[in-house]
C-alpha cells in the first residue's frame, strides 16, 4: 500500500513540470534597458529552483521506493529461511 502511495507520488511529480514561462521581451528606453532582462532572470532562476526541487523530491522517492523493495525482498529471504529449517 506504501509503496502504491509513493509511485503516484512519484507519477504526479513527473507529470507536472515547472510551470514558470520564461519569455524575452525586447528592453526599450522605458525599461531602462535592464527591467525586462532582471524579470527573465529571476523567472530562469525560479524555474531552477523548480527543477531542482522536483529531482530532489524524485530522488528521495527513488530512494524510498528501492528501500521498499529491498526490505520485501529481505523478509520473502527470511521466510525461505525459515521454512527450510523445519
């Protein structure tokens, strides 16, 4: 039941990429030159942050998930086991 939690878990954050939209828009004399190309940067930059966060949060359910499988496949080791001393 776990580990079907952590797989949609895991299929929602694949599914739903950084949402920002990062678009050029051409500075004039009113921008100063420099406005519009600050706002694309801290757009790019959240857009990172973003991106990080998801591959973190992949990894970590990665990890969770391989330990999962690890420990179901350690006790169906340990029930092999033990049937065989009887």
């Amino acid at each position: 039941m776990r580990m079907l939690i952590l797989a949609a878990v895991v299929a929602t954050l694949a599914a739903s990429p950084a949402m920002a939209r990062c678009y050029t828009v051409p500075d004039n004399a009113d921008t100063h030159y420099v406005d519009r190309s600050i706002g694309r940067t801290i757009c790019l930059q959240d857009d990172i942050a973003a991106t990080q966060e998801q591959k973190r949060l992949q990894t970590n359910y990665d990890t969770q998930i391989t330990n999962l499988q690890q420990q179901m496949q350690q006790q169906k080791f340990d029930q092999m086991m033990h049937q065989n001393r009887f």
